[in-house]
C-alpha cells in the first residue's frame, strides 16, 4: 500500500519511516520504471546472442549490471528511498551515495559496451565506435575533469539554492537524479570499468584518482555534520513532523551517512581495483610466456634446418643465421622493451 507519493511535499503529511515502510514501500515511478526495462532488456539481449554463437559471457558481469547497477537503481528511487527522499534529508543522501556511487561502479563493472561490440551488427556497431572515438567522448571521460565535476557537485549542490529548487519541482528533482547517474557513470567508466572507452588510465593512476577522490566526501560529511543551520530549511520545517529525527538531529545523521558510506564504497571499489589489476598482470604474464615461447620454438626451428645439397648450404646458412639473429634480437627487445596492451 503506498502512503505517500514519490516527491512528497508538505501537504502530503507523511507518516514516520518505520522498519516496515522501508522495506514495503514501493512507487512505480513510469520514466524511470522504462528506462531500467530498455537497458535490462538491451543486456539481456546480447546475453542471448552470445549464447546462441556459443561464446561465453562472465556471470559476476551480469550480476554486476543487472543487480548491482540496475537494481540499485531501482531500489534508490521506487523503493522507501525514493518515497521519503524529499521528506528525510538523511533518505536523500543514501539515495544520493548510492545514484552517484554504487550504482554506476556495478554498471561500469558490468561491461555493457564490451556485450554491445561483440553482439551488435555491422552499422549500429561502426556507429557506436565512431561514438567512442569521438573527441566529445575523449573529452567527457578526461580523468582530471570527471574527477572534478565528481567532487564540485555535492558541494554545488548543498550549499546553493538548486537543491531546495530541486526538492520543490518534480521536474528538476528527476533531473538531479539523472545526473548523479551520469556523473557517476562518467567517473567510473575509466577509474573502474572493463569497456574499451577512452579517458582510461594505468592501474597506478587510478590508485591515484581513488585516493585523491576520497577525503572530499568526508571533508563534505563533517562540514555538514557540523552545521548549525538547515539545508534547504524552509522546506524541511514546512512538514512539521513531529516524529524523529528533528530536522537538525536529521541534518547530522544525513553527513554522517556521506562520511561513513563515503570510506565503505571507496573501500569496496579498492579492492574491486587490486583485483581487476591483478587479474590483468596474470593475463600479461600469461601472453609474454607464449610469445617467448613461440620465439624459442623459431630459434631451434632455424637451428634444426637441414641442408639438402652443397649448392644450396651457403643460402640456407645465410637464412638461418638471418631468422636466429632476428629471433634473438626480438628475445632481447622483450626481455627490455615497452610493456604490453591490455588485454580488452
């Protein structure tokens, strides 16, 4: 039964947020109900014709885009969450960690534009490499500008008028959202991600970008935590609720929940990161051992050749020794030279 409508306002006195209510009160919200079906329906798809030409597909990347991103995604927004977003600013930031957060790590982990390549046909998927290619893309997913919108918006949004705006019009509140998103997706598409998108870095740089990115949802949480004056006060004291928390004791509540979830995702995406680059080194260690071993097998190839008569040892001496030196020669560049691509 729902018992209060997903942006409710102050007319709409809604009754305290019990352990019950939040784990039964679900809205259908329609836009965001059909968008996670399309992109559901989109990955499942591909799944499906993968299976068909018999190639195998992960099941954690499944799981990761369709439960871990999709779902989420669902639960932040229909669930008691997205119910009592606009009356709870302690809601709102769950809400908002896990939109910006946790949601787009498991897309990103996901590897939907991976599935795309290898299932598309022809065009669509010419089209969606010239996407991908374009200097748009490059620009979007440059680490340095995605990390800085990642941290400037929570600020930009607390501490101006946009978020009380936001809680007042349906419109922008559905706007916000679909930011939080898409900054996110933006981010963790290179620092996380499997797909071939540009903007991605080393593993080290990454390491770095995680580390840079973490104290500035605890320096937000605590100066929230710390405020004496509501966020959007107007609108909070406008409900009147008489039921806890107050909207001050809220407040406190809602920039704990930024500080502490803040450390546990960094945390979870960490450990996501060691394992993604050790899984990496193995596959590298795995591809220099064949390459190595395909040159030792053209060394005693070349050193095994027979000469078949007196007029022609001279030219086969000279190919032979021309093919060691060449495999030698390619022996020492890999023993020294660049390191490998990764393997996509």
């Amino acid at each position: 039964m729902v018992l209060v409508p997903l942006h409710a306002t102050p007319n709409d006195q809604p009754p305290p947020l019990t352990p019950t209510r939040l784990l039964t009160e679900w809205t259908w919200e329609w836009s965001m109900a059909l968008g996670i079906i399309i992109a559901a329906a989109l990955y499942i798809t591909g799944l499906v014709v993968l299976h068909r030409r018999g190639d195998r597909w992960p099941v954690p990347r499944s799981l990761s885009f369709l439960l871990g991103g999709l779902g989420t995604i669902a639960i932040a927004t229909m669930s008691a969450l997205g119910t009592y977003d606009t009356v709870l600013f302690s809601v709102h930031m769950v809400q908002h960690m896990i939109l910006m957060m946790v949601a787009p790590m498991f897309l990103a982990l996901g590897a939907p534009i991976t599935l795309a390549l290898r299932t598309l046909r022809p065009r669509p998927r010419a089209l969606l490499l010239a996407v991908l290619h374009s200097r748009l893309a490059r620009v979007l997913t440059f680490a340095p500008l995605v990390l800085a919108l990642f941290i400037a918006t929570p600020f930009a949004l607390y501490y101006s008028p946009f978020y009380e705006i936001s809680l007042r019009s349906g419109f922008w509140h559905a706007f916000l959202h679909l930011h939080f998103i898409l900054i996110g997706c933006l981010l963790m598409w290179p620092l996380m991600g499997i797909d071939p998108v540009p903007g991605r870095i080393s593993y080290p740089l990454r390491l770095l970008l995680l580390f840079l990115m973490l104290p500035f949802h605890a320096f937000l949480g605590i100066s929230i935590m710390s405020a004496t004056t509501l966020i959007a006060e107007k609108w909070y004291l406008a409900f009147n609720r008489t039921w806890p928390p107050s909207p001050l004791d809220d407040q406190y509540l809602a920039g704990g929940i930024m500080w502490a979830s803040g450390d546990v995702i960094a945390l979870l995406m960490l450990v996501a990161l060691f394992a993604q680059w050790y899984a990496h080194s193995q596959r590298e260690a795995r591809r220099e051992d064949r390459r190595l071993d395909r040159l030792e097998s053209r060394l005693q190839q070349a050193a095994a050749t027979p000469v078949s008569s007196r007029g022609h040892e001279e030219p086969a001496r000279y190919d032979q020794a021309r093919a060691g030196r060449a495999a030698e020669a390619e022996m020492r560049a890999a023993g020294t030279g660049g390191q490998p691509g990764d393997d996509q």
